[in-house]
C-alpha cells in the first residue's frame, strides 16, 4: 500500500449507535479500496484541538442537531480551536454532515458561520439526514467520504 500523501481528520460526535452509523460511513468512504495516498482519522469533539485540524488537509465534520444547533461537544471544539486556526487553515477543504431530528436549518447555519470566519472552503453541499433514521443515510455518508477523499487524490482540492 503506497504511503499516505493527504491526511482527512473526521471531527463527529457520534453518541448512539446511528450516528455512529453515519461516522463509521464516513470512514468507510474515505478509506474506499479504489483511494489510495489518503488516510482518515476520527477524533471525537472532545479529544480533538486546532493541532488535529493544522495537521490535515481536509476535515469533514459531524453532528447531530440538538435543540436545533450543533452538538455541544462540536461547539466545544471549535471553541477551543476557532483563533488557534484563524489565520492558518484559509481554504481548507471541509465538508459536513447533520443528523437531523429537524430540519438541520440551525446547525447548518452556525456551522456555515464558524467555517466562513475560519475561511473554510466548503468543496460539498452539507448533507442533512432528517427525519427518521434512515440506513440510506449511510450510503450518503459514504459517498461524501468518498468524494472528499477523490477529491484530495486527484488534486481537486
């Protein structure tokens, strides 16, 4: 196996099995047989540090929606990562994805918020899963790990 060239930190919290479901997708797709030179790492919220997101070269976040904002443990992270990585990470290559009880509206808006001041380069449309839990959102997940790994292999991003 060739050595890793591109280095995808996965920041999701992840409390029950579904979205575990979702973040393990995530990884699935990033470590897909047919990518090679990309590998993934999957830090929870509250482990990871603005070392973790300085030391890649792309992120993909996830959270689930609670009380119609992001999880506090991803609030949390980027409260001690925001001013650590202003300045360093412009144009980082990200992507993310919600699990919506709701519809997503209020996270995706303080997400939106947070990477536009870090000046985060969003290379995805964010994929919201609402509603009930449904296993296609694991395909989702999967193809969004996959397209952002693509995307680093073949110099998109």
């Amino acid at each position: 196996m060739p050595e890793s060239r591109y280095q995808i930190v996965v920041i999701a919290h992840a409390p029950s099995p579904n979205t575990r479901r979702l973040r393990d997708a995530v990884l699935r797709g990033i470590r897909h047989p047919d990518i090679e030179g990309v590998d993934a790492r999957w830090i929870a919220p509250l482990q990871a540090g603005p070392d973790d997101v300085l030391g890649a070269d792309a992120v993909i976040l996830g959270t689930p929606e609670n009380l119609g904002t992001m999880s506090g443990a991803l609030k949390d992270f980027f409260d001690r990562s925001y001013y650590h990585c202003l300045d360093h990470t412009d144009a980082l290559p990200f992507a993310f994805y919600i699990r919506a009880g709701l519809d997503g509206t209020g996270t995706r808006r303080a997400i939106d918020s947070i990477t536009g001041g870090l000046r985060w380069k969003a290379v995805q449309a964010p994929l919201i899963c609402q509603g009930e839990f449904d296993p296609a959102f694991e395909d989702q997940c999967e193809e969004l790990g996959l397209m952002m790994a693509a995307g680093l292999e073949s110099g998109l991003f």
